[in-house]
C-alpha cells in the first residue's frame, strides 16, 4: 500500500472511541516510502495521512484500537499485518469442556462427571467452572480423578427464572472449566491490616506458577491497587501486600478477585504440528504453557489424533497427549484448549471495515464510470470466529483469500464475507516476538489475501482507502452475567496492567508483499494513572 487521498483505516476497535498514534514511515535504505503519507483533502488543507491508536489508553482496561492510511491504487498491497501495541492482549483463556453424570441439587456442591470428559480432572483446584446452574463466582474447590468428582466453593442456588447460573445443574450437561486459578468471592472481610478472609476463596499456598495463591493479584474495593497476595495463613485467610481501607470492624461481603493479572495460555490453532510415538505432539508454535495457567489437561484436536485426547505433560515444544496420535510424516494443524465462557461467540461482530476506491462497474453493477475518476465508499464487516470453527472456504481456490499464515498459532480468525468473495484475517500470538519485533511479545492481526483490488479501477488515479475496527467487547460478551467466568476477561481486546509510572509502546503496520512494501511505526504513552482524553487517538 502507498500515500495517496483515499483512507483505508485497518480499524482495531470499534469505530466509537478509537485511539490516535502519529505515524513515523520508515523503509529499507533505498526503498520509496510507500503508505500512511499527508494528503490533500477536497478544500486542499492537509489531512493525516494514517494513524495508529487504542482508546482508552489505560492498563488493565477494554480498548478499541485503530488504523487508518492512504493509498495510491498502484501501490495498494493485499497482503499486511498490524504489529499491535506491547501492552495490548485478545481474548485470554482456553476452557475444557466436561460432561455431568448426574444431576446436582439446590444446596448441593458436588458435581459428577461422565469418565469420558473428566480424565486428569485433579489440577484443576481453584479453576472457574461455568454451565447451566453452575452458580456466580462458582470455582473448582476439590476435584478427585477416581471419582471423576469436582467440589464447587459455593453451593448451588435456588432456582430464578430466566437466570441460567440458579440451579439445579441437570445431568448432561455441558459445563466449561478455565485454565487458570484467577476466580473471585462475594463474602470477604477487609478491615485497615493487611489480612484478608473468605469462606469462599479457598486460599493456597504456594506461588501462582505451581498453583497456590502467593504473589497473585487481589483487587477490590477497600483494597490498594496493585496489591497481592504475600502470604496464605489458611483456606480462609491470606495476608496481602499493603494494608486494606476498611473500618477497624471490616467491611463484610466485598467482593473481591483474585490473580486477574496473571497471564494464561489460550485457545488457538497451530498449523506446524508433528507427532512422535508415545502420544506426543510436537509444535513450536503452540507455545505450551507447563504451569498451573497452562495448557496441562486441556483437549487438543486435529487430524490423527483420537477423540477425548488431553495434555497430560510437556516437555518445550513437546505435549504428550492422553490417547493415541497416528504418527506420519506430515505437518498438522491442531487446536489447544476450547473457548472459554468469556470468549466471542462464533460470528460475532467484531470488525468494521470502511473503503473509499473507484470500483469498476464491470464487477460492482451500477458504479461509477471508471473514467469519472470518482471514488465510491462502502462499508463491511467482519466476525470472530474461534479456534476449532475456523471458516475452512477461504482457502478454496487458487487465490486463498484465507491461509493461515505458517507456522503460526491463531486465537481467531476474522472472517469476511461479501456478495463476491470471503476473505478471512487472524489473530496470531507472538509470545516470544517475530523478525518484525523481535523478542518484543504482542499480538499480531494478519491479512493474507484482501480481494480489494479486483472491485478496483485499473489505475484508477483516485487512490484507495479502507479502514478496519476492531472491537473491544463483542455483543455476546457484553451480555455473560457479572461473576461468570474468569474475572475480567469478558473481552476480545484488552491491554496489560502497569504498575507504576509510564510506558511507551509501539504498533507497527507493514505490507507482507515485498513489491509493495511499506512500514508505519505508531508510538503511544501509556500511563499508571491514566488521564481521560484521547492522547493515543483522535476517536
């Protein structure tokens, strides 16, 4: 892609409050720099030619983001990937899902799974868990592999209609369990010391990696920010870091969350899997996760191996899988984990895409004529769709408009469907960097293939534009009931906590087609204590 006037704005967010970054061109020595340039507008006063920007630009918080540029239709590439910020991260989490036996009454705690749903159930204490009757903040609080039997912290409660977390939980059921010990309790008692009690919260010693509680998160009303959890006395009572804001008497029934910035691994594809005699699967672009916030008895799927299959070890780039793998010489594409409950439905809205170009009329009836020079403008969008339920049409054809990209691993596929032609985009973790940013972690959102130039004017001198949001919160997150699922996480973009201070981070937009090439670097100042404006977007 090159300047020109049309605005083509790869949107991160939704177009509601979207942030602003100043864009500073870069490009190999003796390149032309090629896109994101000051134009002209209509009156001749000078527009932006591109900016990059997430809104708000808070830690810890919901956040759109935003790309815009300008493009000379010669120049226009179809292949580009955004280098999001350092501090923004997608949807968190991977699930497991398992199956009751038998019902649980009103009042009752304990849950009884099907044997085949529940192998290597026994590290997942302190694990949310949600499904129909599962109660708010209801986690894992005992779970027992020989009775395929898991203690919930809170009893099931009466039912209410139209409330799906009342009880009673019906046999059958398909309930949803997190790959990680963040959770949070309704009943705590925070006075002005640094200790804390919760009949609920099941309190663990030892340190977060290994499953306990020591050096967690803990947020909440009468407690500072930025505190944790420096000691665990019982199940029921923890010592934090910096003394609490309550009365002397304490303030009872807080609601509190614990270990909500601790990063876990997430549902994902990978497509550069091998597998090995003894059940292993070997992927390095997987990631795995070996810790209590990993991937250890979550599912994996894939061509060849066995239904039911989960990850009973790992070892690097080696899981080593509960039922069998057919070895072969092939690469594989398979999925981690399910989506959690917190996690875009599949189709949900979570892309918009506004262009301005000169369609030709031979492919979009009814448009100007090319030799008008007058550009049209139209708008589309695109959805989420999870790892497991990728959109396999894309691929279809000699043109690919949807390939993952290799050796990646995906946590979704932005799927675009037009009147003419799908085209699909992905959502891919770099948790070690990539030869754009390396060493640097982030997230990338990736287009293969974008069909725009076969709607456009042949040389049409009008230039092209199109813009891309990329929501915050879908819709159907917007909706999980408060206390469902792991806590803060009802959300598709969100960026990391920052303790203290500032920090600058950087988004880089980049053509993936070497005859087109561009490179846009957008900087933005996040800061601990954040301010409300729109210094890293202008909305």
């Amino acid at each position: 892609m090159q300047a020109s006037r049309c605005t083509v704005a790869v949107l991160l967010t939704a177009a509601l409050t979207l942030a602003l970054l100043a864009f500073v061109p870069a490009a190999p020595a003796g390149a032309v720099v090629s896109g994101c340039t000051p134009a002209a507008n209509g009156t001749g006063a000078a527009v932006p030619g591109a900016e990059i920007g997430e809104y708000p630009a808070t830690p810890s918080g919901q956040s759109y983001g935003k790309l815009a540029c300008t493009f000379t239709a010669a120049a226009l590439s179809a292949k580009f990937t955004l280098h999001d910020f350092q501090n923004a991260f997608y949807h968190p989490g991977e699930g497991r899902n398992v199956v009751t036996a038998s019902g649980t009454a009103v009042g009752g705690t304990v849950i009884t799974l099907t044997a085949a749903s529940s192998s290597t159930i026994g590290g997942f204490v302190n694990h949310g868990i949600s499904g129909q009757g599962v109660p708010k903040r209801g986690f894992v609080k005992v779970a027992n592999n020989a009775t395929h039997q898991l203690t919930l912290n809170t009893p099931v409660v009466a039912a209410v209609a139209g409330d799906p977390t009342t009880g009673p939980i019906p046999a059958g059921a398909t309930l949803n369990i997190d790959n990680g010990t963040s959770r949070s309790v309704d009943d705590a008692v925070v006075k002005n010391t640094t200790t804390v009690t919760s009949a609920k919260a099941n309190f663990k010693t030892g340190a977060v990696a290994l499953g306990g509680d020591v050096g967690a998160s803990i947020q909440g009303t009468d407690i500072p920010e930025n505190a944790t959890i420096s000691a665990v006395v019982s199940p029921t009572q923890a010592t934090i870091s910096a003394a609490g804001t309550g009365p002397a008497a304490g303030d009872i029934n807080q609601v509190l969350s614990i270990g909500v910035t601790t990063q876990t691994t997430t549902a994902r594809t990978a497509n550069d899997a091998t597998y090995q005699a003894g059940n292993k699967v070997t992927s390095a672009a997987a990631a795995f996760g070996s810790n209590s916030q990993g991937d250890i008895g979550m599912p994996v799927s894939g061509t060849g191996i066995a239904a039911g299959a989960v990850i009973t070890a790992i070892s690097g780039n080696v899981a080593t899988l509960s039922a069998a793998v057919t070895v072969d010489s092939a690469t594989h594409t398979i999925t981690i984990g399910t989506p959690s409950v917190t996690a875009p439905k599949n189709a949900d809205p979570i892309q918009e895409w506004g262009a301005q170009l000169d369609l030709n009329p031979a492919l979009v009836a009814g448009s100007n004529k090319c030799a008008l020079n007058k550009p049209e403008s139209f708008g589309i969008t695109g959805v989420w769709m999870n790892p497991g339920s990728f959109d396999p049409n894309t691929n279809i054809g000699p043109l690919h408009f949807g390939d993952q990209p290799a050796t990646t691993a995906a946590v979704a596929q932005i799927l675009v469907k037009t009147a003419v032609v799908s085209y699909a985009g992905y959502v891919i973790q770099r948790p070690t960097g990539d030869p754009t940013r390396a060493g640097v972690p982030h997230f990338d959102i990736t287009f293969p293939n974008v069909p725009v130039s076969l709607a456009l004017c042949a040389a049409s001198p009008a230039g092209v534009g199109f813009m891309i949001s990329t929501n915050a919160v879908t819709a159907s997150q917007a909706a999980i009931p408060t206390g469902v699922g792991r806590p803060s996480t009802a959300q598709a973009r969100a960026t990391k906590p920052l303790i203290s201070g500032s920090s600058a981070t950087t988004a880089i937009f980049k053509s993936d087609d070497a005859t087109k090439p561009f490179n846009v670097t957008g900087t933005c100042n996040v800061f601990a204590t954040p301010t409300v404006d729109f210094h890293c977007g202008n909305g």
